[in-house]
C-alpha cells in the first residue's frame, strides 16, 4: 500500500467504526493531535482511538485536498477534511471543517503514522 492509500484507508476505517491504532507506528515518540486532544506515545494513542470509536459513530470523512509527498524514507501528508459524526454521550452531531498533516513511515505492512495533526478551521458544532 502506498502512503496515499494508507490515508484513504485510514478514512475508510474512521467512516466504517473500525479499529485505527494499526495506522500509527507502535513507537513511544508517536503523537496524534486531534481537535480536542493530544496523545503522545502508542499506547496512548490506542487508547484514545478505541474511547473514540466507543463513543462516537456515524462518521461523515470527505477529503477536499490531499497531497501526499514521499522522500527519503518517509511521507508526509496534507488534507483539507469536512468531518461529522454523532457523539454517543453528548447526543449530538458534531460538524468540523478540518485541517490534516502528518507524517507516515514505511514498515513491514506498508506505511504507518508517526505523526499526525489535525485543527479545526471553523467550528460548525450543531
């Protein structure tokens, strides 16, 4: 899988509810920052995934602007990504125009991220 295909397939997961911790790099130095958090580390990120997908379904991952550049070893990847789902514990649908960045790592399977960085462009919370 290329590194392209590994970040469309992260998508797919997210839409789909299914598990996202065999994307990132099972490494210590492997950070996710999301819209409301940041976790450092593999174990943390897992964790946070799985509460993720424990609490939330209905996911809506459309993807506007992907590039993708691979050097040396390593790819690093932008995105513009509308974003929805429904929050199971706060009963309501969240909306977020959202910025993406990271970088992925070549390994045995494919490519995995060490890194990735997600912000909110605009807040469209309903």
């Amino acid at each position: 899988m290329t590194p392209e295909e590994t970040v469309r397939a992260y998508y797919d997961a997210l839409r789909a509810g299914e598990a996202l911790a065999p994307f990132f790099v099972e490494s210590p130095e492997t950070v996710k920052v999301g819209i409301e958090e940041r976790l450092v580390g593999y174990a943390e990120v897992a964790r946070g995934l799985r509460e993720q997908t424990r609490t939330t379904e209905d996911w809506t991952v459309e993807s506007r602007d992907l590039h993708v550049v691979e050097r040396e070893g390593g790819a690093a990847v932008a995105d513009e990504v509308a974003l929805s789902w429904y929050d199971t514990e706060g009963f309501r649908e969240r909306s977020f125009e959202t910025r993406w960045s990271g970088t992925l790592l070549p390994t045995d399977d494919g490519w995995a991220f060490a890194g990735m960085h997600v912000s909110a462009a605009t807040d469209l919370d309903r």
